[in-house]
C-alpha cells in the first residue's frame, strides 16, 4: 500500500516498532536463559516487562489519535538482530564470552529502538499528536537507560572474564 503523508508514515512506522517489541517480548526470555551472569539474566527478565509495557504504550499511542490504528506487519530489521543473536548462542558456550556476545547483539536491538522511537517521537511532534508523543518520549528513556545499563554490564564482564 502506498504511503500518501507523514500521517501515514507515523502510522506504519508505529506498526513496525509494534512488530519489534512483539518479537523482543519471545526472544528476551531466550537471551535471559542463555546468559550467564545473575546481573545480566536479571537485566534482560527486566527489561522484558518492561517491553510489555512498551506494547501497551505503542496502543495507547495510537488510541490517542483519531483514524490511527496498529497494523500487522513484519519488522525485518529486528528479525534479523534476533536471528544474528540466536546464532551467536548456538556459537558459544554458557559463560563470559556469549555474555559479552549477549550484550553486544542486546545493544544492537536498543540503538535500532532508540532510533525507531527518535523518529517515532519526532512525527508525533510535527503531526500535533502531543499526547502521543508525551507516551513514546517514555519509552525512548527506557531504551536509552536500557542501553546505558548494558554498556555498565559489558565492563563489569571484562573484569569477570579477566578475574
Ligand atoms: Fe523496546
Ligand atoms: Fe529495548
């Protein structure tokens, strides 16, 4: 279907974010079972409730707008971060190095998120949705903290994997 206006582009955007979260939502519980670290394990089974709540913001993002509604499709991008993850824990054994491979394909799907609600953030903003756009500046702080505490988690296994 073709895109006409920006509308519809937020729209379709907002549909492929919805898509990404879904699929984090099945592969975050793979990741938190693959890792090792208690700290990791805890900050991926963290942040998948908080990808729940992100679900329920992308449709109350789009309840506050009139005409607006989720679509169904598919976000290739993150299939394919999820499927380089996937392949990466079939590679490596349980332990510090699928750790910091863990967090390196983490990190990955958090700066693609980031930038996926960036964009989000700023359409909602030149469209007037401002309630819409208050909603999604919430989970664009999440991502970034999400983000921050990784990069602090990838650190701290240097030290593990060299003690
Ligand atoms: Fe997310
Ligand atoms: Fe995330």
């Amino acid at each position: 279907m073709m895109i006409k206006d920006a509308q519809e582009l937020f729209m379709r955007l907002l549909s492929e974010t919805n898509s990404a979260e879904k699929q984090m939502t099945r592969a975050l519980p793979k990741m938190a079972r693959a890792a090792d670290d208690e700290k990791l394990v805890e900050a991926f089974q963290h942040h998948l409730e908080e990808t729940q709540g992100q679900l329920e913001r992308l449709e109350q993002a789009a309840d506050s707008i009139p005409d607006i509604r989720i679509k169904r499709l598919k976000s290739h991008a993150m299939e394919s971060l999820i499927q380089e993850g996937e392949e990466l824990i079939d590679s490596t054994e349980k332990g510090p190095v699928r750790d910091a491979g863990l967090i390196a394909a983490a990190q990955k799907v958090e700066h693609f998120e980031i930038a996926a609600y960036g964009t989000l953030c700023e359409l909602a903003e030149q469209l007037g949705h401002t309630k819409a756009k208050e909603i999604l500046a919430e989970t664009l702080k999440e991502e970034k903290s999400t983000d921050d505490k990784l990069s602090k988690l990838a650190k701290q296994n240097i030290n593990r994997k060299a003690g």
